[in-house]
C-alpha cells in the first residue's frame, strides 16, 4: 500500500514535471512594448513643472518679448518640489526648460533670451542643474520639455532654427545626466515676437522640424530616452488636458498618419487602435489648477485630494501613466495650497487602494495553460508581476475566480495584463457572489497594464472575472480588490 502511495505520488510530481516543462509561454500578441517603455509604465504617476518668465507676467503664453530680468524667484527650491514629489508618490519630473517664449531656464550659450540675463542668482543660476540634481537626490527621474515652438527667435521658421533646437538638445543632453523622457507639443507657429517682427509665423508640422533625424541626435547622446509627442514614437498624447484616458485604451496605434500638433486625431490619440502596429501608449497631462503656470488668481481653483483621486481613476486606472502638472510660484516653490492637495491625494490613495483583500486568496480558473502551475489562477493573487494566469492557445474567453476567506465590502477592482507579451483582453465582465449566484457588478473594455474600476460597493466572499472577449490567450498578472 504504501509503494502505491509513494509511486503515484512520485508519478505525479513526474508527470506535473513533464507538463511544467512542456507548457510552454505563450507567443507575444504584437505589437509589444520596448523594454524601456516596460518600465515606463510601471511609473505610473510623474509630474511636470511649468515654470518660466509666464509665472512672474502671469501668463499661459509668454510673447517672446519678455525681458530676462522679469525672472526673478525669491529663490528656487527644487529640493522642496522633489521632497513633496517623493513623499507623495511621484516617480520622476518633467521640467519646462523653454516654453513656447523661447526663455531659456538653463544659461544656454545660444541665446540671449536666458536665466543669465536675469537677476536671479545674478545670471549665474541654472534652473535645469537645480532640478534634475535635486530629482536625482530624491529618487526621482528627470525628464524635460523643450518647445519646438520659439516665439522669441528670429529665425524661428527658416532652417537655421532647426539647427538651433538641436544646439539646445546638445546642451541639455550632455549636461544633466540622465534624462528619462523628452516632451515636445503640437502648439506649432502663430504669432510671436520673432526678434523685432511681430508677425504670424506658420509652419508645415509634418515635414518643418524633421523629427527623425533630430530624435536620432538625441538618442545618440542618451539611447534610452523616451520621446513624447502626440505622434510618440515612444508615448503619444492622450488627446485632452483633462485628465481623461479613453475607458477604451489600446497601447497600439497606426502611426504612419500621425505627426505633433497634427489636426483633428484627438478621439484616436484618446483609445488608440486595436489593430495598431506600433506600442505607443498614452500619457495623460493636466494640471492642478486651471492654468499650466501659477497665477495668484487661482489658488483657489487648486483641483482637490478627490478631483485627483478621480483624475487617477481615469488615467492610471484606464492603462495609461499620468503627468501631474504642479506650477512653483513666484518664490520658486509648489504653493502650500498645492502641498496640501498633492498629500490629501496620497492619503486618499493609502485609504482607498493600498489594503488589497485578494492577497494569496484562493483563485479558480475554467482553463489554465497545459495545466501547468507556472500558468495557473493562483499567480494572479501572489503579488508578482512578473507572474500570470494563462490560457491554452485559442482560449480567448476564460473565467476565473477569487474566494475570500470571508465575506469583505469591495469598493474597488484592480486587474492587470502581463503586457509584456502584447495587450490582449478588449471585453471583460466582473461579477460578485451573492447567495450561490453571480452578480454582474461591472464591465470594462480593455484592461492593458492596469485597470481600476470603481464599483457601487458590494458585500461578498468571492468576484469572478470573465474575459468575454481578446485578441489572444488572455494574460492576467493581478488582480487585487479594494
Ligand atoms: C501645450 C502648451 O501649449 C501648454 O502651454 C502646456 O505647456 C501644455 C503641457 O502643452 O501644448
């Protein structure tokens, strides 16, 4: 009796071996991410500083003709705004180096129009070296924005302004270390001072700038930097400053059509495309306040912990990464009103999305890849994700389980493909346990590398989740409730 016990037992273990072995990962759904935009979207939440002679003329877009010497912070304390980032979760820093004024924050040796022809340090100062050392002392990556747009420049225009902006690029990408992301907009030619002109400028977006070879001088300096556009290549726009990803976001998209400041590719840039070919997932930006830069009129309209917890919902919780615009005043700090928000977020985020009840809970899925435990229901409880649950080949409709060890109030339901090998899931449906019977509580669209649904709070011991619809074997890496 006891051979026969330990013969199967062994066979067993045998047998589960060969399958483990034979169980093979599925193939990759193309298009997939880069292993840099990988870990771009495990940042999730970053924010951008909007900071420049705007913020001393209390405007949105400055001329051109400011004179240098209106920029003059009581001090500048990068320190502070990588202190309040850190603490409140940020993961990194995008810096206005140049905004479409063309004032430059860093004292470039190619324009007068600079921080060294203000006062502030007496022109010595260097706001770039100040942010990105203070990011880095934090923790935080450092990325920046150039405007392509120059309303300050001459020959803003004319091929010579090209050679200008690459100039620029040059010195901010030897000098500063590290830089994560470069971000450059679609708000393209109009009216400017233009050295003296004061004219309308326009320019064609698609062929002006010719941003091929310009990212192709950047990434030579820095191979694994990402470029945001509304046409990517890396990060596309999310198409509204409202702090809105569509409830529908593929990460894929046709590019071939798309360039910056192109017209009328808003709703596209919003959900992307299914049958996109190329991985160039959204970023949402929008700002605290009303305006991009601090204008003393409207610390009173700073967005609330709430206005941002939902802000998070809509961008974080539908897949995409959010870049949280936070303007230093006049003082070169964030405003104490700001502060506040940013940490009555957090503690919302502590409150609401930090106690995950499916923790190791016990998972039950109607099919799982060769049987294999590398690929069961289980590995989307176990908090690694680098781990999933994974159907056989040509299983794109699957359930699965997760049973509490005692009935919890949800108020949240957070899922998340293994994206690495491609987004896949377009329709799901999640259900809750009541009385011996499923209920449905909530449907989705895509899932991508992380969705967030917010549910009518429901009392119960179990959710299933059924994939209704995918372009391949569903991979599912978590799922965690709230
Ligand atoms: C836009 C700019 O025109 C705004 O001023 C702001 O910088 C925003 C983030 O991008 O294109």
């Amino acid at each position: 009796m006891k051979k026969i016990v330990l013969c199967s037992f062994l066979c067993i273990g045998f047998a589960a071996g060969i399958m483990a072995q034979q169980t093979k990962p599925p193939a990759p759904v193309y298009p997939i991410p880069s292993a840099r935009q990988l870990a771009w979207h495990q940042l999730e939440t970053y924010a951008f500083i909007h900071f420049t002679t705007n913020t001393f003329t209390d405007k949105e877009w400055g001329f051109g003709d400011e004179d240098p010497k209106i920029f003059n912070p009581s001090k500048v304390d990068a320190g502070q705004w990588a202190a309040v980032l850190k603490e409140t979760g940020f993961k990194a820093m995008i810096l206005t180096t140049k905004h479409h004024d063309g004032f430059t924050l860093w004292p470039s040796k190619y324009t007068e129009h600079s921080v060294k022809n203000s006062p502030w340090k007496n022109g010595k100062g260097d706001v770039v070296k100040e942010a990105s050392d203070a990011a880095r002392k934090a923790g935080l990556k450092f990325g920046v924005y150039l405007s392509p747009w120059d309303r300050n420049r001459a020959d803003y225009g004319s091929p010579s302004y090209i050679m200008y902006y690459r100039n620029q690029l040059k010195e901010l990408f030897t000098n500063y270390g590290p830089i994560f992301e470069m971000w450059f907009d679609g708000a393209n030619g109009g009216d400017g001072y233009y050295g003296g002109k004061k004219e309308k400028r326009k320019i064609n977006g698609a062929t002006y700038y010719d941003w091929p070879a310009t990212l192709k001088l950047v990434r030579s300096m820095q191979p694994d930097v990402l470029f945001f556009s509304d046409a990517g290549p890396d990060i596309r726009w999310v198409g509204n400053e409202r702090g809105m990803a569509g409830e529908t976001n593929w990460n894929s998209i046709n590019p071939d059509t798309l360039y910056a400041g192109k017209a009328g590719i808003t709703a596209l840039l919003n959900t992307g495309s299914e049958d996109g070919t190329k991985w160039i997932p959204a970023e949402v930006d929008v700002s605290i306040r009303p305006g991009w830069f601090y204008h003393a009129s409207e610390d009173g309209k700073v967005k609330t912990p709430e206005q941002l917890f939902d802000i998070y919902l809509t961008s974080v919780g539908r897949g995409s990464n959010l870049l949280l615009n936070i303007p230093p005043d006049r003082n070169g700090v964030f405003h104490p009103t700001d502060v506040a928000s940013l940490k009555g977020f957090k503690k919302l985020l502590d409150e609401r999305l930090s106690h995950n009840l499916a923790k190791h809970a016990k998972v039950v899925a109607s099919n799982t890849r060769g049987n294999a435990a590398a690929f069961s229901g289980a590995k989307i409880t176990d908090g690694n994700r680098d781990t999933y649950w994974a159907t056989d080949d040509g299983i794109t409709t699957a359930d699965i389980e997760v049973w509490l060890p005692a009935a919890k109030k949800i108020s949240y339901v957070l899922l998340q493909e293994y994206i690495a090998l491609g987004q896949r899931v377009r329709s799901f449906v999640v259900e809750a346990q009541e009385g011996g019977n499923w209920k449905e509580i909530a449907t989705g669209t895509t899932i991508g590398y992380k969705r967030i649904l917010k549910i009518d709070p429901v009392v119960t011991s179990a959710i299933r989740v059924r994939i209704t619809g995918a372009k391949g074997t569903p991979l599912i890496s978590n799922l965690a409730l709230y």
